[in-house]
C-alpha cells in the first residue's frame, strides 16, 4: 500500500515540502504525489531523487501528474 501526498492546486514549494514530510514519515516504501503542474512535477521528482528515492513512474491524471516513489528498505 502506498501512502498519496495531495498536492494539486498548491505553488511551489509547497508540493516538495509536502513531500519531504511524507518522506520523513516514512522511511521506505512507496510514496504517490498529485500534482497540477510541469513545474511541480519536475520539482518533486528531483527532490525525491536527492533524498535518495526513485521515481517509479510519472502519468498524467486528470489535470495533473501522478508521481510514484520509491525506496526500498
């Protein structure tokens, strides 16, 4: 199961920000980020990978991005 980090409609930061706190509360498994923006998508997904988490997968949705990450224990 994997826990979803909502972050349509917010400006950056705060969609990374949202997601670092995910990632400080948990500190392996899988991680899937909304997001509404190219800029917050490009933004997330860098940000998970210098925390040491792989991007799985990237797919639009809706009006946004689903991002899926993940860091194996």
């Amino acid at each position: 199961m994997s826990n979803t980090v909502d972050a349509r409609g917010l400006s950056c930061p705060q969609p990374v920000m949202k997601t670092f706190d995910q990632i400080k509360a948990q500190s392996t498994g899988e991680i899937v980020v909304l997001v509404d923006t190219d800029t917050a998508r490009e933004n997330v997904s860098r940000a998970a990978e210098s925390k040491g988490w792989a991007v799985a997968a990237v797919e639009p949705e809706d009006n946004g991005y689903r991002i899926t990450i993940r860091k194996d224990g």
